[in-house]
C-alpha cells in the first residue's frame, strides 16, 4: 500500500487529499499534516471561546466565480452547493467591485467547512501540530522529520505550504531542488496583513446598514464584516461576530510586532469607523506573513515537481492564484502529476 503524505491542510492540500482518493483505485495510506492546531489553512474559522457557535471567517470572506470558472470548475461549485456548504451572498457588502458574469458566494457554516468537507471526503490520516522540518532520502523513500516526534517515512510527498516554509526545509531536499527551480521559488511573493476577529454576547446589537464593507480611506484598516449577517445567520442564542482585515502596507509595517500590540491599534482606528462599537467577550488575532500570492512560480503552473523517482511535488497558490479556483487548478495539477505514480 502506497503512502502519500500531504503537507498542508488548507484548500490545496484537503481537495488534493480528497482527489487522490476518488481517483485512485488502489488501497492507498493517506496523511495529511498541518502545523497548526485545526484545518483551514487561509481559509480558516474561529470560534468564541464562550460559544463554539460563533465564528468568524479570518481569512477568505466569500468566493468569487467568474464566468469561465462556473465553466470549467462548474462540478466543484455544483457539488459544495448541493451539499449546503456554499451558498449565493446575498448579504451587502459594500464597496464590493463586481464585473460582468461574476458570482459570489459564501459559506454559511464558516470558510473552513469546505476544507473539513474535503478532508472528510478523503478518509486521510489527520495530524495537526506537526512542524516538517527535514525531508530525506532512505531506500528509495522519503523520511520526513517534524518538530515533535519520530520521522516517517512515505513513498510520495505533496508540499502545500506558502512557498517560503518550502525553502525553509531542511535534509537532502536542499539539494533535489535544481538552480533553476530555486530561483523559481525565491522568486515568489507574498502580501502579509493581520485579521482580527470579534465575538460579541447573544443579544449585542451592532446597528450597520451593511453585512460587509471595504474601507478606503484608513491606513490600518481594509475590510470590516459582520460575520454572522454576511452568511445570513440571524440568531438570539448567538451573539454576532466582526472580523477586520488589515491593509497591506500596515501589515508588512507591523510584521514583527506583537499581535496584542497590533490588535490594540486596529481597535483605535476601529473606534473612527464603528463609534461606539460595544466590547467583545473574545478577541482572535490572527497574523497572516502569508497571505495572498502577489507574484506566482512563472514556468510552473499549477504544480512544481522537485523529484520523480520516490515522488516529490509542490502545490498551492504560489503555483496558481490566491483564490478558490486557483486552488483547485493546483489540485488538479498535482492530482495529474501523482496518477502516473501510484
């Protein structure tokens, strides 16, 4: 039985996970690894510490469809509707520029629903907390180190993560990488911002006229949503959730500071937007070095394959685009790249 290890459980690596068990006939050992502490990757939900009901969207807020894509990726969007895991965003969300043909949508169970629904899907070994550090060759297979715990070893791997944890791995994958590929890698760049997330008594009222809003006017803050409006969730038991999203130029300034630090400056600019904002039972700030592809891997789409012979493919948005069809288009690629292997 081959063993595949997926690092990363974000949207690449869970419909990657979920791909290569529908298309795959034989038995097949699945594990997928996440340093973090839940799935969802940058498409991830919180939840008040106080109710496990209220929750906030830290990074994608909703998905946009473009008229190609409701094409070409039309079974992905027919499958998560049919399920109740998207639905049409019929919520305002002001500022919002829309373009001929495009279709928006949101999920009313929180973003990080539509990676658990692929997880689940794939009937993978889930682990979190667990920190690649090194990748080595043994026999003809993979040994993969992590912070805690003993190495493993596997017949294929798929790396996932932001492009810069790649390069940051240490072992015999330091030198499987070809010049040309590295300067490929180094070459990709990120935007970095910080999310903070809300959580509010049930019964708190935040009187807007809008489920979403884009801020261009203020240094430190970018987009504020009503989390619990934007996906039409209207409840007396729940108490509602903000989330605000930072600049890009305010979060690269305050990369290296602390979250407290930074989350005490983005409520004194919130207070110029939302005066009178009443006090959350529960705060979440979430910094994202991260966040979204601003340069892609030219010469790669989709996927960048380090070794062929045991496997070793990068995916995920540095090969693509930071958005949902990007990432489906890096699944795709990596499932293509891994059929001719197992």
């Amino acid at each position: 039985m081959a063993r595949v290890l997926i690092v990363g459980a974000g949207l690449t690596g869970s419909l990657c996970a979920a791909l290569l068990r529908r298309e795959t006939s034989r038995p097949l050992h699945l594990a997928v690894w996440d340093k973090a502490e839940d799935s969802g990757g940058r498409m991830t939900t919180a939840s008040s510490p106080h109710n496990s009901q209220c929750t906030v969207d830290l990074g994608a807020q909703y998905i946009t469809c473009t008229s190609h894509y409701a094409k070409t990726h039309q079974s992905f969007y027919g499958e998560l509707l049919a399920h109740g895991i998207l639905k049409p965003l019929t919520s305002p969300i002001e500022g919002m520029v829309m373009k001929e043909g495009d279709c928006n949508f949101v999920a009313p169970h929180g973003i990080s629903s539509i990676i658990k629904h692929y997880l689940k899907e794939s009937g993978a070994d889930i682990s979190f907390r667990q920190c690649v550090t090194q990748i080595n060759l043994r026999n003809n297979k993979w040994e993969v180190s992590k912070e805690t715990g003993s190495p493993e070893q596997f017949d294929l791997v798929v790396l996932t993560m932001p492009v810069p944890q790649i390069l940051q791995l240490q072992g015999d994958i330091t030198s499987l990488i070809s010049e040309r590929q590295r300067q490929q890698l180094e070459s990709v760049s990120y935007s970095a911002r910080y999310a903070l997330g809300l959580f509010y008594e049930a019964g708190t009222k935040i009187d807007v006229p809008w489920a979403g809003q884009y801020i261009t006017s203020n240094p430190c803050i970018r987009f504020i949503s009503i989390d619990n409006k934007k996906r039409n969730i209207e409840s007396s038991e729940i108490g509602p959730s903000l989330v605000i999203h930072t600049t890009v130029p305010f979060g690269v300034a305050y990369l290296e500071h602390s979250t407290e630090d930074v989350q005490e400056l983005i409520f004194k600019q919130l207070e110029d937007i939302l005066p009178g904002l009443p006090p959350p039972v529960a705060t979440k700030c979430q910094k994202w070095r991260h966040s979204q592809v601003t340069i892609a891997a030219a010469n790669y789409p989709g996927q960048m394959t380090l070794h062929l012979k045991p496997l070793l493919v990068c995916g995920g948005d540095g090969f693509t685009q930071s958005n949902f069809d990007g990432c489906i288009t890096s699944a795709l690629c990596v499932l293509e790249a891994l059929k001719n292997h197992i």
